[in-house]
C-alpha cells in the first residue's frame, strides 16, 4: 500500500476541487484550492520525491495542454485521465503518461459498453489502461457515476463488476465522489469492499485528511488499496504536510 499523488486540472489551472460540485457550468463549483504554481511543477516536485504511480485529472475541456505540460515533465511517472478516448490516447502516452485513465468513454446511455472498451483496450493495450469506477452511494449501493460525476449508471462497484473488468485493465481508480474534495475522512466502508474484492491494485481518492487516514486505508483494504490524497495536503492549500507522507511512504 502506498500514497499516490494527483494533480487535478480545472480551466487549464491546478485546483482542488470539491468533487460532487463539478458540472458543465461554474455555478455551484466549489474551489479549495488553486495553485500559483503549472502542472509541470508538481509533476517535477513527485519525480524528485520518487512517487510513483499517479495521475494527472483533467476536470472538463480546455486542460489538454497543461496535462501534456505535466506529462512531459516526467516521463513514465503519471497516468492521465479525463476525455480520454481511443482517438487521442497516444497522443498523451507518447507525451510520457504511463497509463491513460477511462471513464465516461466506455459507457453509453448509462450501460457499460462492451464495444467500446474493446475499442479502448485495442488502443492502448491492456496494460496501460485504467479504468475509472468513481462512483456515488445510492440505495444501499455504490454505482458508477460519469460526465463529470453527475450521471449514475447501472453499474454496481461490487465483485462482479471487479472481477469482470480486472481482466480489461492494468489497475483501477475510484474516487469517493460523495467525500471527495471535503477533507472528512474516507468512505470506510468503500475502501473495506475494495480490499475485499479488487483482482487488480486499485487506488482509491476521497475524503484523506490524516496520517491516520493511510493506517486506515491501509488496513481496511489489506495493504491492496492505495491511497491519494489531495485537498488536505499543504502544497494544495491544507494543513497535512506533504513532507509527513512522504515520511510515511518512506517506512513502509
């Protein structure tokens, strides 16, 4: 188990954002954090640090360009995710990304997709693809949610969904959409499932605030689950030092 990073782009910026507030207008958007500072800076600053395995977001259009700037900034050490699609996947793999992250794409009316994520793995290669299963609580189940986490769909995160997908992907991503951004804690119950029944290493995103929060995870998920932490941090406007983690990171 160990802490990925992120880099989440809004607007061509970095931002921290509260994730159940993203829509296709401003109106309502919740912003902890905006940075001074490129995604090619905090892609430089994890390269020093060693980290290893994580993911640049692009949270809407007009991102493309600072997620390539991030990218290139070091090569091998980020997946990137957002808009991607089997057309413009290379383009971001031949910029440096280690994985490119699916979503919305393999989805159609709500329904998976079997063509299409056929169409993305075709593209890319099973082992440089992530699938992202961020998902929102509802009536006693987490279901996948897309279109910048506002739409639900059929889709169950349990162990069939698990099993089935493990085989179409090199990991998984799931964000905690319903804590994501609020600095709360983590869905508890989420991260327990995942250690449960994830195949493949999946990563999950939401609600980190604490040190305690990576002992957390990392026993509810069996040491199986890693975990990103992104609005609590200090290099993104909270109060847990970046410094700490990586501490952390370095006694496991």
């Amino acid at each position: 188990m160990k802490f990925r990073p992120c880099i989440d782009l809004h607007q061509g910026k970095v931002k921290q954002i509260v994730g159940g507030t993203l829509t296709d207008t401003a109106e309502g958007l919740i912003e902890n954090f905006v940075a001074e500072h490129d995604a090619a800076h905090y892609a430089e600053l994890f390269k020093r640090d060693g980290l290893t395995g994580g993911h640049i977001i692009m949270l809407g259009p007009g991102n493309e360009a600072a997620a390539l700037q991030g990218l290139r900034a070091y090569p091998g050490g980020l997946q990137v995710g957002g808009g991607i699609r089997p057309e413009n996947a290379e383009q971001y793999l031949e910029a440096g990304a280690s994985h490119v992250i699916v979503t919305s794409y393999i989805f159609s009316d709500g329904e998976l997709d079997p063509k299409r994520l056929d169409a993305m793995v075709a593209a890319v290669g099973r082992e440089r693809l992530v699938i992202d299963l961020s998902c929102r609580f509802k009536d006693g189940n987490y279901y996948v949610v897309t279109d910048r986490w506002q739409r639900f769909t059929s889709c169950i995160v349990g162990r069939k969904t698990l099993e089935e997908l493990a085989g179409y992907c090199d990991e998984f991503l799931i964000h905690g959409v319903d804590v994501e951004g609020k600095r709360q804690g983590v869905q508890e119950d989420l991260v327990r499932l995942l250690g449960e029944w994830a195949p493949i290493p999946v990563t999950y995103a939401g609600g980190a605030r604490s040190l305690e929060d990576l002992e957390l995870v990392k026993r509810l998920g069996r040491g199986k689950v890693d975990l990103t932490i992104g609005s609590a941090l200090d290099i993104f406007g909270g109060s847990l030092p970046y410094r700490s983690v990586l501490a952390w990171q370095a006694s496991q």
